[in-house]
C-alpha cells in the first residue's frame, strides 16, 4: 500500500490547524503520515500542536532554531517525509474527505504529480465557490509558466520526481508553491483530477489577501519565472528579451491570454 506523505509548513497558525487536522484525520485513506515543520512560532503554537498530536504515532512535528522562512520550512518537509507520494497542505485549509485515495488513485506509471480543483472558502472554511482556473495543462511544452494558475491546490507528487529536481528554493519567501510546480513540470507528466478535493481559506492573514506581502510576492514570481526560463534556455518571449520585461507573470499573462481568446474566437 503506497504511504503517502502530508506536509505542513507552520508558523504561528494553531487555531485554524485544528480544523486542518481533523480534515486529515478523517481521510478515508488512512496509510499516511504528517510531516509538519515549525518555523519558530511566537505564539505558543509549536508547544499546542506537541500536545495536540503527541498520541499520535503518525505526526512527526519539528521546528527550526530561528524563523527561516517558507521555502526553508517547506523544503524541510519534503526532506523529512518518507512517503512514495508528498502533498502539502497549508495549516489554515483542509483536506475533502477522500483526497488522499483519489489522488494516489489517480498516480499512475505515466504520471509524476495529480492536482485537483479546490474550493474557495470564507475565514470560516465554508465554501464560497470552485476556483475557475484549475484546469488540465499540456504536458512537455517549454513556455508553460502557470501564469493563469491552472495547476494548483490540490497538488500531490512522487517523491522520487522532487529528488529529480534540484528542490524548493530555500530562499523564496512566497510563490514556493509555483517554483516547485515548474520544476516538477520539467522531469515528468502531469494529471487533472476535475473534481475539488481541497478547501482554501480566504483570510486577512493569507499571503495571497494581505496587501503588506504582495509587492514581495510579484518580486518572488518574477524570480521564479527567471529561474524557470534559465532552466529551459529560453532567452526572449513574444519577441521581447527576457531581461528587458519588468514584470514577466504579468507580461505573459497578457499575452497568453490574449492568444488563447484568439484561438477560441477561431473554433466559434
């Protein structure tokens, strides 16, 4: 039975951890472990998340010396699990009932990573509505950046696919998500599972909504997507060089998006 490896990266997050961690504790696929790295939490968390799991031979929880960051912390994780398959999930989300068995059910020999819709909740985990961009991504092609965010939560990977890769970017403060997507994209095949199987949680503290963060977030993805274009040699995109776009997700959001209308308008 393949055991499957839940990576959590936290950092001062306990309340909205407890509902992570019954969502977890209810999967119908039982052969798995937490891995669940703390990044030295100001706010007693660390101590309540021990007390919280320590009958349960299943969690190992660790912590960093010193605040380290989130590619640190997450990186970590992976480092740490022992399991064929990884998938992360952030502290403040939850798991839908059966996602570990429909994503390992959904692992073949042809495939390196699933990934599935998931579902957009308010600061209470009640859903609002499906993310609308999650969607099945060509596989091998080299200027796919995930710029629309088509691959997303819930994303799951075989270990020996991450070992591939030269790993998380300990450096990223944010879009580690993206730079461990676009690397694992480069060693093997990737597959949709058109169902949502994850619950995130829109709050004021989340990376993505907290205004403090973005100008840090859209530096961190124009790195990414530098890396990523360096892997794979590409010097210039839509006829402009690299080196002279200012902010590249933008740019290739524009234009992307403005080929894909041109090619639907082709097929109506």
């Amino acid at each position: 039975m393949v055991k499957f490896s839940i990576l959590i990266a936290h950092y001062n997050n306990y309340n909205y951890f407890i509902e992570c961690y019954k969502s977890i504790l209810n999967q119908t696929y039982q052969n798995f472990e937490i891995i669940l790295v703390d990044d030295c939490s100001t706010d007693n968390s660390y101590q309540k998340i021990v007390e919280l799991t320590k009958d349960n031979a299943n969690v190992k929880v660790f912590r960093n010396e010193e605040n380290r960051g989130v590619g640190y912390t997450k990186r970590k994780c992976v480092e740490m699990a022992s399991g064929e398959i990884c998938g992360f999930v952030d502290p403040d989300d939850a798991l839908v009932e059966n996602a570990l068995q429909i994503s390992i059910e959904n692992h073949t020999q042809d495939n390196i990573v699933t990934y599935s819709q998931f579902y957009l909740c308010d600061h209470q985990l009640k859903p609002i509505k499906i993310f609308q961009h999650s969607r099945a991504v060509k596989n091998g092609k080299k200027d796919f950046f995930n710029v629309f965010l088509e691959a997303n939560h819930f994303f799951t990977f075989k270990k020996e696919a991450y070992d591939k890769t030269v790993g998380i970017n300990i450096e990223l403060s944010s879009a580690v998500d993206q730079d461990l997507y676009l690397k694992l994209y480069e060693v093997g095949r990737f597959n949709f599972i058109n169902i949502p199987l994850y619950y995130y949680r829109l709050h004021d503290k989340g990376v993505s909504q907290e205004s403090s963060k973005k100008g840090k977030l859209n530096q961190n993805w124009q790195r990414v997507i530098l890396d990523t274009a360096k892997r794979r040699n590409i010097k210039s995109l839509f006829g402009k060089s690299i080196n002279e776009i200012d902010n590249l997700p933008e740019f290739i959001l524009k234009n992307q998006n403005t080929l894909f209308k041109r090619i639907l308008r082709k097929f109506n």
